[in-house]
C-alpha cells in the first residue's frame, strides 16, 4: 500500500474570498511542501468534486489545472472526495502511478446546498414524495437512535455541552433532525500526496462500500458499515480500533454515534453511556466537522488529521468518512507509523 | 507519465444498447441495468462475480439525477460493495474504465464492472444548452460557446493553417456513416452521401449537422478481470496492453507550446496520453502495429488533428492520407469501423462505447463491421473543451 508523503487543509480567512480555483491552488501547492515535491514530480491527479455543490456542469475542466492537472493523467471522482483517496491508492498499487494528487473542496457560497442537494433522489418516486437527502438522513438518525435509546433531548444535550455552533436550538430540519444538529458548512480545500516510495505515515488497510439509497434496503441500521471497518482493521492488523486515534465525518450530532458503534468502537446498547461518560475521547478529538465541515472534502480532511496523529507519535489511527445519501458510503482507513523513514 | 501496471488485465465481456434519441421504456437505472447484465452474460458471469463497480456518469443535468451514483448503487446490486463514480465530462467512459483497470491491475479486485448509461435525449433545453454551461460563465459562455462553436473555432484554424476544406469533412462524415450502417448498434444508421452532408444545415461553420454526432440514449458496460479469471472463462478475451490520460488547461488560448507545432489545434493532451498507452503497449508505430483505432471523434473535421496527434499521420498530412483511403478497411488503419461518435454519442458513455469496440475488434466479436484478422486496437475518449483524454491498447495477446 502507498504512503501518505504531504497533507494541507486551506481554509481561506474570513475577510478573504478566493475563488474555487484560488483554494484549490493553495491546498496542492501546500501539499506539495508539506511533502518536498513540486508538480513536476506528480505523475497522476485523483479529484474529488460534486458538480453540483461547485455550481458547474463539469466543475474539473475549470479546477484540474490549479489542482496540479495540467498536461497530466488525470480523473475526476464524483463520489465522495475520500473516494478519490481510493482511486488514488489504487493507481499505485497498481504500479501505474508514483506520486498522486488527491485534491478536492468545499465553497458553501457556490451553490445553496439544500436545493444542489434535491435533486439527487430518482425523480419518479422518491423527488415527488419529498424524499430530501436530509429527509432520509433523519430516517437513518431515527432508526439508529431508536435502537440505541437515544431521545432527541439526549442529542440536544449533546450539541449544548460539547459548545457547537450549529444554528440555533429549535428548528426542525426533518425529525429527528434539527437544523442545530448539523455542523454549519465551512470553505476549505483539502490535498493529499501519496506515494510508491516510503514515508513516515503509510497506508495499512482501505476498504470502502455503498449501500442502497432506500434506507430501508440496508440490512440494519449501521449498513455495510462494520463489514467494511473490520475489512480495514484486517489489512492493517488492528485489532483494538478504540484504542487508537479514529476521526470520522460527524455529518450530525447522531453520527458520532453511529459511527462509534459501526466502527467497533462501543457495542450500541453502551454508546450513549460512552458518549456521555467521555470513554471516547480518541473519537474526533480533532473536533470533527464541528471544527471544519467542507461537506465533499470533510472526508479528506479526516484523514489529514489522521495524518497528523501518525506524525505526533500515534502507531496508528483510523479515518473514517460516510458519505452519499443519507451515508450509504462508507470508507475506512488505517494510516500508521513506517519506523525506517 | 504512467507506467506498466504489475500485473496484466484484460476487457472478458461487453454490451452496449441499440442507441437511440431516447428511451421511454426504461428508466436510468434499468438502463444501467440492461448494459450491466448485457455484458455479464457476454462474460458468462453474473453480479456475484463483481468484487467492484465503477460508474460512468457524465454532467448530471443530461441525465436528470444529481449524483445518480447513489441511486445506481442499490439497482447494481452493490449491498456494502466498492463503488467509484468517475465525472470527466466526455471523457468519462474511458476514465472509468481506466480506474476499473486500476483496481485490478493493484491486486485488490480480480473482476470490475464499469457501467453507465445516458438518456440526454430526454433534456427538454437540448444538450448545446448544458454544454454551454461547462464554460467559463464571465468570458466564454456569453459568446455563447458550446461544443459545436469549439469544433469550429479549430476547425477554422484547421483549415487556414493546412488548406483542408468543407467538402473533406463532408467525404469523411460520409465514410463514418456508411460504417455506422453496418453496425446494429450505431444511432445514425443510414448512410449520406458527401454531397448530402454540404446540404445539410450550417450549425456554427464550417461545421454542418450531418458533421456532428448525434445526442444518443443507452447504456454500456465492460468486465475488466484478471488473468486469473481470465483462465476460467471461456470466451475470448481482450488485454488492457496500454491505458493512460492526460488533461490540459482549461483556455484554448493557453494550449500553445512548441512541440509538435505551437498551437491548440495539436491537440497536445491527447498526443501524450496516446504516447503514454503506445508506450506502455510497445507501440512505436501506429499505422503499422494497430489494425483498428475507434479514436473519440464527435465532429468529422476533428478527425486530421486527432489521428495526427495520435500518430497515424505527420502534422497537417491526415487529410491527404483520408484522401488515399489510409483509415478505411484495406487501408493502414481502419478508423472507426463502428461508424464512431458521429453516428452516436450517448454522452456518458461515448467513450466507454469507444474502448468496447476496441475490445469487440480484438474478440471477434464486433459482427457487422467486424474488421478482418483485427488483433490490436485503439481507443480514445475526449472531454471538456477538447481537453481531458484518455486513450487505449488492446489486443488479443497479454504481450504481442
């Protein structure tokens, strides 16, 4: 598996306002430092971009070159940005590429999310009956907050003592669902360099999955989920998850949760005990998306940060990022320390 | 660029739709379906062979579903497997099928599905108005630029700068639609004479609308395995010799650069992501190594400075060695046998077409227009403003 050589997460100030094309320059070129590269050394570009969320047809045309993609062999990935890690990890294993750019970003003002978003559901039966991306995400919350023993108070405590800045208390997005539930959406670019050749932090087990869109079609509340954690764990021969740094995409209050028993950190009939109680403080301890939330980069960053745990001492951490409608896909990966770099 | 792959893989099974404007009868999802199960069955393989999918899915508002990934997800049958959306513009289909080749050829899946389908005739605003949008909204777009005012902006400079003129993009729009006649797949099926094509309406000259490719309805599908499967399987096999990419700046009037020829109508991406599959695949000579190329062509007056950016003709020469016959069956590579983009172009998976009919030259299995003794093939794939490629060898031996 390859390594992870440079990390950057540009995130503009307030006062600034660079375009989609600034932000991603700042995070390839920060990247690139991060890792003692320049472009020219870059032999492939992974992107991750939602065409929809950039406001543009084909967002790549415009972005591939300020990204480091200029007159080189480079695609596009629509899923997820963590699923463009995926491509990229595999490009060099295949023994194709030495030295990927994984580059992909948020700009909250392109596009108004909830309507980029509406559209997404099948247009003949789920878009008529209202079925909203964040619609299903509720369904998904309840579900999971109905088997763990959750009530909506339980949540709304949580967001009030863990000091998040979401909108205000009160406003129903869809029950359970409150709008201050959602971590609010930030600006960011997010790039990744991984390489054939040895760094400090490698890659030690990938796996990733989709499920259905109809939540119902899951097989459970938590999905292919545990599957694919235990996947990851395998490859790199982790065999205690909670013991080790883990950051993962908190698209809500809930989904730390959900998380933390999908990923094997906490049996389900415990989480809210564990949660409560601060038995997880290596879950998020970066802040999550509460900290940043570059909804399509959000799982970049999250294995940026799992990087940087690597870096500080860490043997191992995982990143874990749900993503899709009403996170029907899930990637997990293991970074961990390479002692002869 | 790119470079050999550890270990080899090779296209086991193919299906596309019989293209048409528009498919009432099924939805998006029953098109992915009818090319998914089409070319499993051409494996002899079913969905619980496929460890992966990756979906070739072009703009969005073509296709009527934002993100039609997670709707795809659970007609495919996914429950928890990988999935790999790929967004390239036209390009899509032979980058999607270059990420299947890439989780293969890593080790981490033996058989891959790459998939997608289109319904851009259903677009009540037509393609050109989605098209338009790709462009830079404070400069380009107002003019209005699309993909047809693209083609002939070089078209033009084509023309100023190598003396081709109308009535050789009219003799080989006509030579693609007698090929696309033979082949029961193709959208346009009946052939026009050149004559026929100067008569048709101007569209942004000098390109006229029997010059342009169709909007196209369908799916398509590939299996991309590895030799081990591959010794399991009984039909024939085509081999992923050379698969690479390369994208350039988004401005046209960036793309100068002195080599070959220090303008944008080289076409310099797609030379290099042609170079990086010929060099993965040992080709040093095109016209003599290849027996078939399906190079993505949407507007017959591309086809000089593609073919010269692939190397089948020195720069400015392409139209001379058409005028000779070069790129039709007998000559020194038929170019496309299947009728090419001009006589379909199901956006999202035109170029996922292109690497099919590639792979169905080199099985044998291309029926109508089946190119005789066709052992080694090339495909192309183009996007955005003439400027994301990607390009392929195949053949029917892992290292002939």
């Amino acid at each position: 598996m390859p390594y992870i050589a440079g990390v950057a997460v540009h995130r503009p100030q307030p006062t600034e306002e660079p375009s989609l094309e600034e932000l991603a320059f700042a995070a390839a070129s920060a990247a690139l430092a991060d890792a003692g590269l320049d472009r020219e050394d870059i032999d492939g570009i992974c992107l991750g971009a939602s065409d929809q969320l950039d406001a543009r047809a084909i967002s790549s045309m415009h972005l591939a070159g300020p990204s480091g993609g200029c007159l080189r062999d480079e695609v596009k990935v629509a899923d997820d940005g963590s699923v463009a890690f995926a491509a990229a990890v595999s490009r060099i294993e295949a023994g194709v590429s030495h030295r990927v750019l994984v580059v992909t970003w948020h700009q909250p003002g392109a596009s108004d999310e909830m309507a980029a978003l509406g559209v997404n559901p099948e247009p003949i039966y789920a878009r008529p009956a209202g079925l909203h991306p964040w619609a299903a995400e509720a369904m998904v919350v309840q579900d999971f907050m109905r088997a763990a023993g959750l009530t909506v108070d339980d949540v709304d405590a949580w967001v009030a003592q863990a000091g998040c800045t979401g909108a205000p208390p009160g406003e129903w997005l869809a029950y359970p669902l409150r709008r201050s539930h959602l971590p609010p959406a930030s600006r960011a670019a997010v790039a990744l360099v991984l390489t054939a050749a040895p760094a400090a932090v490698g890659v030690r087990g990938l796996a990733w999955g989709a499920d259905a869109a109809g939540v119902v079609d899951r097989g459970g509340v938590l999905g292919s989920l545990p599957g694919i954690a235990t996947m990851a764990y395998r490859q790199a021969g982790l065999s205690s998850p909670a013991e080790v740094p883990v950051e993962t995409t908190d698209r809500s209050a809930v989904r730390r949760a959900v998380a933390a028993v999908g990923l094997g950190l906490v049996d389900i009939a415990k989480a809210h005990q564990a949660l409560e109680g601060g038995q997880l403080a290596r879950l998020n301890s970066s802040g999550g998306l509460w900290q940043s939330n570059p909804v399509f980069a959000a799982g970049p960053e999250c294995i940026a940060r799992a990087t940087q745990h690597v870096r500080r001492g860490a043997s191992k951490a995982v990143a874990h990022a749900s993503y899709g409608f009403a996170g029907q896909g899930n990637l997990v990966t293991v970074l961990g320390q390479v002692k002869s770099v | 660029m790119s470079d050999h792959p550890k270990r080899p893989a090779a296209i086991v099974g193919a299906a596309t739709s019989r293209f048409r404007t528009r498919r009432d009868d099924v939805d998006l999802t029953e098109l992915l379906l009818e090319g998914a199960v089409s070319a499993l069955i051409d494996a002899g393989m079913t969905f619980a062979d496929v460890d992966a999918v990756v979906l070739a899915q072009a703009p969005d508002p073509l296709h009527g579903i934002g993100h039609p990934e997670q709707t795809a997800a659970a007609a495919l049958g996914l429950g928890g497997k990988p999935l790999v959306r790929v967004h390239t513009g036209g390009a899509t289909g032979m980058s999607a099928g270059q990420a299947a080749w890439w989780l293969v050829t890593s080790g981490r899946f033996e058989t891959v599905l790459v998939v997608g389908a289109e319904r851009m005739g259903d677009n009540v605003h037509g393609a050109q108005k989605v098209l338009n949008e790709i462009w830079d909204p404070a400069y380009e777009a107002l003019m209005p630029l699309n993909t047809i005012a693209n083609c002939s902006l070089m078209t033009v400079r084509y023309m100023q700068r190598y003396g081709a003129d109308e009535q050789d993009f009219a003799e080989i729009a006509s030579r693609m639609r007698a090929n696309g006649a033979r082949n029961e797949n193709a959208h346009l099926r009946i052939p026009v004479e050149p004559d026929e094509v100067l008569e048709s309406p101007i569209l942004t000259w000098p390109v006229r609308r029997s010059m342009s490719c169709p909007r196209s309805s369908g799916a398509a599908a590939a299996v991309i395995a590895s030799a081990d499967v591959t010794r399991r399987l009984a039909g024939p096999v085509a081999w992923i010799r050379g698969m690479a990419a390369c994208t350039d700046t988004y401005f046209m009037g960036d793309r100068m650069r002195l080599e070959p020829v220090d303008e944008y109508i080289a076409m310099h991406a797609l030379r290099r992501a042609g170079e990086a599959a010929y060099a993965m695949a040992g080709i040093t000579d095109p016209c003599s190594q290849l027996d078939v190329a399906e190079p993505y062509i949407p507007f017959s007056s591309y086809e000089p400075m593609m073919l010269e950016a692939l190397h089948f003709a020195p720069v400015g020469q392409a139209v001379a060695r058409a005028r000779e016959g070069a790129w039709e069956t007998g000559g020194e590579v038929v170019v496309c046998p299947s009728g090419g983009v001009v006589c379909t172009n199901p956006i999202s998976v035109t170029a996922l077409v292109r690497l099919i009919e590639a792979a169905q030259q080199v099985r044998g299995r291309a029926d109508g227009h089946q190119v005789d003794g066709a052992r080694t093939a090339m495909a192309t794939g183009a996007g955005g403003d003439a400027q994301i490629f990607g390009a392929a060898v195949l053949s029917d031996n892992p290292a002939n």
